[in-house]
C-alpha cells in the first residue's frame, strides 16, 4: 500500500512504496477521521478521508 509521509526533515525514505510530500503537495486540505486502531504491538493505525467542502 502507498503511504505519503509530511515531513520537514526526511528527504529520502527506506520504506517501501513510500514518498515524502514535496512543497506542491502542501496544500491544506480538510481531512475526516474515517477509523484507528491499535495493533498489538503498539502500532497506531489510522484511516483519514478527504472532507467534502
């Protein structure tokens, strides 16, 4: 699965199928909290849905 990573900090990833958001990608978008959940080891997973408006 793809994953977009924000970051100030981090130029080059080491994770798989994953990219940092360059500046014209930094356009504030209103997101919804679609689910989270907690994996067994810590891990917080969560799911975000673009806003309509």
């Amino acid at each position: 699965m793809p994953k977009s990573v924000a970051s100030t900090t981090l130029c080059d990833l080491t994770w798989a199928n994953s990219h940092v958001l360059g500046a014209d990608d930094a356009t504030r978008r209103p997101l919804t909290l679609v689910s989270t959940t907690t994996s067994t080891l810590g891990v917080s997973i969560t799911t975000y849905r673009r806003s309509d408006g």
